[in-house]
C-alpha cells in the first residue's frame, strides 16, 4: 500500500515500523475472515485492512484523529489474528499500538471516557484496589447486577470473581533444583485468582523448577499499553526490569499468556531509549511462559474428563505456541474436545472487554456457542482475563479454569475448588 510518510517520521523508531506495516498490505482481504468484529458486524472499517487504511490516514496526517476513526480502532481487540493470517506478514501490531498512542497523545475524549481509562489504569494494574473493588462489588451486588454498559461488565467481573487462599509469596522446592525462575507478582490475576500461581508452583517443581518471587515488580503494564498510555506502560516495565536485575534467575515468569507476550516485546517498548532498550531486550530475552516451562507428563487424572481448551490469542498470535496446550492436557490423560472458531479471540483483549462491553459480549456469546456444542465436561484456558470473560458470559454450564490447575489435579495435587465432580 502506498503512504506519504515523510522521512522524519519513517526514522523514528516508534512511528518507522508502523509505517513499515501500512506498506506490507496488499489489501487481499485474507485477514477479515480471522477477524472476530467483522465477523460479527460485517463493517468493512472493523476489518483489519480497513483499519490500516484509517491508521495510515491518521499517523500521516498527525494531529487530532476524527472521532470515526477512533471508533473504528477502539473496536480493534489487538488479538492479532489477521497478523497470523496475513500472506504479506504485515506487522499489524506495530501499527495498531502506534495508532493507540496517537490517539492518547492527540485525541480528547469525553470526560466519561477519560475517567474510565484512568480508572483502569490506576486500579486494575494493582491488586490491593482490584481487591477493594472486588468486596464494593460484592457488598453492592443488588445494584451492581443492573448497571448497564461498563459499569455493568466491571461489576460483574467483579462478582464472578471467586478468589481462593491468599497470594503465594512461597513456592515449593524441588529436591533438585534444574532452573530458577523469578515470578512476576502482575495485577489482576493476584486478587482475582491466586490460586493459579499456587498450582503454577506446584507443576513446575514436579518438573525441577523452583518459583522464586520477584520482589519490587508488579503489573506488566500491558493494561495501560493495550490503552495508548505508553508513559504508565514504561514505568510499570522499569519496575520489572530493575526487580529482575537485582537477582540470578534463569528466567522471568508470568502466568497470564497476555502478560507474557507484553514482557518478550519490551525491547520495542523501549526502542530508541539509549538506556533502556538494551536492558529491556536482555529482560525480554529471559522472560517465559507457563507453556514454555511446563513440559508435557504423563499422568491418570482421578477423574476422566472432557476438556475444551481455548487458547488465549496471545499464545497463539503472539507467543507462537500453538498446539502446547493441548499436548500438556492429552499427555495429563484428558481427552480434548474440539470446537468450532476455536482460534477467534473470546473478546476479553485486557481492557476491551470493560470499554467495549456491547461487542465484547456478542463475541463471548459466538465462542460459548461453540463451546457448548462440542459438550465438554470443564473449559481450560492460560490467560486470566479470558477466564473472567467467558466465566461472566450466559449459558456456561461448565466449570472453568487455569490450565495449571487442571494439571496440578492430574499430577496428585489438590481439586480444583469449583470442579464439581458429581455433574459429570
């Protein structure tokens, strides 16, 4: 596609690579069959190659964006399916995130809006608000249950929210000791779901791993990234990076795939930063997935069950590790049940889900549909803001949860609290 970049803005190092994406597109249109808001609204300007054309538009230009524009890539989940799927390998994140931090930077939203984000960012990247926030929602639950809009899906976030034990500060360890991975404390997932990290500890010391957490970090800053607020992002990611320094680790672990795929890119965070981006780079280099550390074991649950596995987009767009899953889970002696459009995001996409609550649902519902046609008995994911998403969504009948609580069960560990096993 051609652009009229001039060639200031093709040097920097932020804006460069977004433009290098405008010019990868062919315009095939192989992406809009992968991408979740065209496939529910058929607008062609929520289509990836719509997008790239109001992008380019909009970063040439400069200045203030139109409010169309910003409609259209708000409504972008980042889920990076079209990047995947693209013949030409446009690099749609580059473009997209570009765009995002234009519109921060450029763009006055209305007061609600604006107040929202900050909400978001100032609450959901630390545990102890997300907790407070948890026990409002709970103790207001008669009326929370009837906001509509946003307030609505944060309330009922809030109320699906099922947290067990306290955040674990202390991992088991192994009687030898093969590698020594720092554990990144994140945001969300400590308050609404510690349990996770429990289990995580508990796999991976079967496998030789030792959890040690990572004092003086806290969230990614993937939530406030995933929002244009590039500043917030970059602070959050120093805080990271210094904590990670001050120790000998042979790696960095969070157990939230989003979060994951936000650490390994930290060096384009950063690029352009004669001080930073090479530590970022050395950051991102070490940083691991649950899915790269936990290797498949053969076990015999105490309980045969059908399990629906919905890999979170950022493994697979992001991460690149499709199919792992899956393979821990068939080795574990689960039998997988497959369901249709298993590779479309389920409309979490961090904030998305509480900004765009109208066509976040819509997509949820298209994905639960799927869901229950194939008839399994539990749903299994890595990420947790699809494990809230779908959890919140009508008709689950399912239980749901983190892929290493399923099989830390397998392995001799502890039930899951919500795995009913009388209903299957």
């Amino acid at each position: 596609m051609k652009y009229a970049f001039t060639p200031e803005q093709l040097a920097d190092p932020q804006l460069g690579p977004a433009a290098k994406a405008v010019r990868s597109c062919v315009h095939c249109g192989i992406c809009t069959a992968t991408c979740p808001t065209y496939v529910v609204l058929g607008d062609e300007r929520d289509s990836p190659r719509g997008r790239i054309v109001l992008m380019k538009e909009m970063l040439e230009k400069g200045g203030a964006p139109t409010p169309e524009t910003v409609h259209h890539i708000d409504r972008c989940l980042s889920c990076l399916n079209c990047k995947t799927a693209c013949p030409s390998s446009v690099n749609y994140q580059r473009l997209v995130d570009q765009a995002r931090t234009h519109i921060q930077d450029h763009y006055k939203r209305p007061l609600g809006d604006r107040l929202m984000r900050w909400a978001l960012a100032t609450v959901m990247t630390r545990p102890r608000l997300v907790r407070i926030g948890l026990l409002l929602a709970k103790i207001g639950a008669p009326i929370a249950v009837l906001l509509p809009g946003r307030l609505g899906a944060m309330a009922k976030m809030g109320l699906m929210a099922r947290p067990q034990g306290p955040e674990p500060v202390n991992f088991p360890k192994p009687a030898q000791v093969t590698q020594r991975i720092a554990i990144m404390p994140g945001c969300v997932q400590g308050a609404l779901a510690p349990q996770i990290d429990t289990a995580v500890g508990r796999v991976l010391a079967r496998r030789g791993i030792e959890l040690v957490a990572l004092e003086g970090a806290g969230c990614c800053g993937s939530l406030p990234h995933h929002m244009g607020r590039e500043h917030e992002a970059r602070e959050w990611a120093k805080k990271a990076i210094t904590a990670y320094e001050q120790g000998k680790y042979d790696g960095v672990l969070i157990t939230a795939t989003g979060c994951s795929a936000a650490m390994k890119d930290y060096a384009h965070l950063f690029a352009g930063d004669p001080v930073w981006e090479s530590r970022a780079a050395r950051f991102a280099a070490d940083a691991r997935d649950f899915a790269e550390l936990c290797t498949p074991l053969a076990a015999t649950p105490p309980h045969p069950l059908r399990v629906a596995y919905h890999p979170a987009c950022s493994l697979q767009n992001s991460l690149k590790m499709n199919g792992v899953g899956e393979a821990m889970l068939e080795a574990a002696g689960f039998t997988l049940t497959p369901f249709l459009e298993s590779h479309l995001c389920c409309g979490s996409a961090g904030t998305y889900s509480i900004l765009q609550p109208e066509l976040s649902g819509a997509i949820r519902q298209r994905k639960l549909g799927h869901i229950a046609a194939a008839q399994p008995d539990v749903l299994v994911s890595g990420n947790i803001g699809c494990l809230q998403h779908l959890a919140a969504g009508e008709g689950l009948e399912q239980p749901i949860m983190h892929l290493a609580e399923l099989l830390d069960w397998a392995e001799g560990g502890p039930k899951p609290a919500n795995l009913d096993l009388s209903r299957v």
